[in-house]
C-alpha cells in the first residue's frame, strides 16, 4: 500500500477521531443494540436494524481511520526547508493576477482538505500547479471557469 501524506495535525485529527469512535460511539452503538434486543420481536424492530446499521458505519469507518493512519506518512510542515519551494505542507500566499485577490492556502493530504480554512488537498489543480514553484513564480491553474493566474507571493512553513 502506497503511503499517503499527511500533516501532523491531520494525523492528530485522525487519532482523536479513531479514539471518539472506539471510546465512546462503539459502547453507545452497543447499548443502544442490547435495548432494542430487550424489546423483543427483531423483526419489526426498526431501533433494532437502525442501531445495527449504524453499527456497520462506526466499525467500517474504525477500519477507514486505522488504514489511513497506519499507510500514513506524517510530515511536519515546520521541520521543512525546501529552499522556498512550495512543497506538501507548505503554506503559500497568492494574488491572482486578473482580479489583484490575495489568498492563503496550505497544502495538505485528501482528508484534512477544507477550502473554507484555506487547507487545499495535495492532488488538488491548484495545489499540482503550485508544487515546485517559489517565490515571484507564476502559476497556471485551469479551473472550470477558465485558465487562472496566480503569483506566488510568499512561502511559509508553519
């Protein structure tokens, strides 16, 4: 299995979910399935089949978490020095050069990606154009509005 990169906070984020899940929404999904069982007849039970699909989806999504992490390769983005190249973690300032708007983003893996915070997952058009480029670069993006410019106007690792 290939690795796949991810900052340190990410990985935080996905351990303390795997904990939330292991420690509490796997025993409430298990109470909840002893009460429904209490109740008698399984068949027409629907807090029964609820509480069972729901079960499914916390143990599939505790195998999901335990995957990414172990296949994991946890990069903290102010250990680096690329030199001023935009790299995975690197957080980069841009102006677009048509409309003169400055925007912040960093570079991070698939499952911390939230554009809303400025975190732009790694395979993402903007973030493949920006990988390698530094400081005064330009940067082609092809976005579904048309093409797109950016100057990079800072690298940061933070």
């Amino acid at each position: 299995m290939a690795t796949i990169p991810i900052t340190k906070r990410g990985a935080e984020l996905l351990k303390t979910e795997l904990h939330r899940l292991k420690t509490v929404d796997r025993p409430a999904v298990i109470a909840a399935i002893a009460e429904a069982r209490a109740q008698g007849d399984l068949s027409e039970n629907a807090e029964y089949e609820a509480a069972k699909d729901r079960q499914g989806f916390i143990e599939g999504r505790i195998q999901e978490v335990e995957g990414k992490l172990s296949a994991a390769q946890v990069i903290d983005p102010s250990a680096l020095d690329a030199g001023g190249r935009v790299v995975f973690g690197a957080t980069v300032d841009l102006e677009d050069e048509d409309s003169g708007d400055a925007v912040t983003y960093q570079i991070v893996g698939e499952d911390e990606a939230d554009l809303k915070q400025g975190l732009i997952n790694i395979s993402s058009p903007i973030a493949r154009a920006l990988i390698g480029k530094e400081e005064g670069d330009t940067a082609e993006v092809q976005a579904p509005g048309g093409l797109r410019r950016y100057e990079v106007v800072g690298v940061r690792y933070l």
